[in-house]
C-alpha cells in the first residue's frame, strides 16, 4: 500500500508543530517532546510521583 503524496505533507506538517515546555516555557526539542529538555521532563515527574501534580478524579 503506497501513501500519497499529499497524504505525505499533511504528515510531515504535523510532526514539524512544536509546542513550549509545560515546564519553562521553551521551545520543545524532539527527543523530549512535550519538553525542551531531560531536565524539565524529569522535573516534571518527580512532580507526578510526589503527588504535587494529580488529575482529580472527584465527579461529585
């Protein structure tokens, strides 16, 4: 199965958006996307699993 050509461009264009740190603010750097860097992603979860950042789950 062959994927067309403007298939293709519409792929590409995606991966090429790039978003700001959730962290810093920076730009976001491939091997750390959503984060800018090593650093910032693991800042962000030592948040998570100190329980400093949580998702609440409370419907009522």
């Amino acid at each position: 199965m062959e994927i067309k050509n403007s298939t293709k461009n519409k792929i590409t264009k995606l991966n090429r958006i790039k978003t700001k740190c959730p962290v810093c603010k920076k730009r976001s750097i491939d091997p750390f996307t959503p984060f800018c860097s090593k650093k910032c992603s693991n800042s962000d979860l030592i948040k998570w699993l100190s329980n400093e950042n949580y998702i609440n789950l409370d419907l009522e």
